[in-house]
C-alpha cells in the first residue's frame, strides 16, 4: 500500500484510526514527495528527527521517482491541472502508485478520484478529535 502525505500526518498527530489503517498493512510505501513534504514540513530538526524515526520503526520504504512516474505525472497534469486542479505533488504521488501497480491511501478523495487507473482506498479522519 502506497500511503499519501496526509495518512502519515493524521498518524503523526495522534490519530488511532490513521495508526491501525497503517499497522495493518503489510507492506508499508511512501511516495520520496510525500516524504519531502514530511520532512519539509517539520517545524524544527527534533521534529525532523521524529518524523525519520517513525518512518523507519514503522518499515516504510520509500519509492523513488522513475522516467515513467515522470512522464505519467506529466500527463495528469495534461489531462486534470486545470479541470480539477490537480497538483504536481498529487500527480507525481498518483504516478507512483500506477506505475508501481499499488493502492493509494489518503483522506484527499478529491485530489485524486479523476485518475480512473487509480486503486484508492480511502480514509475518513474524524477531525473533531484532532481541533
């Protein structure tokens, strides 16, 4: 299972649900764009440190981006930049996922349900429990 930036945000923020949507898969994958925003995205080099912690006690591995992710993403961004708003982050993160043949977890149905090739398993955070 290929995870989206925002799964590991929820499990990072405390999230039970997010936490056991990730422990029970087996194979455990993360975009090398997810992980930048990750780590982009820490506050300070203690948060960066958390953040490379977990990723590693969890067993994520992180996918590398290839000649065919590029080209795909390209054509996302062809196809769903300006109808739906698609990102470069979210193209490249959905190209992963296709080309590497993987289902993608995220709470962000709308960034990515106009990729029909696209297996999405989608997660629903409860957002009271986090404000």
């Amino acid at each position: 299972m290929l995870f989206d930036t925002d799964i590991l945000i929820w499990v990072l923020r405390g999230d039970d649900r997010a936490a056991r949507l990730v422990d029970q898969e087996e194979e455990r994958l993360l975009s090398v764009i997810s992980y930048l925003e990750l780590i982009q995205g820490a506050r300070d080099k203690n948060e960066s440190r958390k953040i490379k912690n977990f990723l590693s006690d969890a067993g994520f591995l992180i996918t590398p981006l290839s000649e065919n992710i590029g080209h795909r993403a390209s054509i996302y961004i062809e196809e769903y930049g300006l109808k739906q708003g698609m990102r470069v982050a979210d193209a490249l993160i959905a190209a992963t996922a296709v080309e590497n043949q993987l289902s993608l977890c995220t709470a962000n149905q709308k960034h990515y349900q106009a990729v029909k090739e696209l297996d999405l398993k989608i997660f629903q955070p409860s957002y009271e429990r986090i404000l």
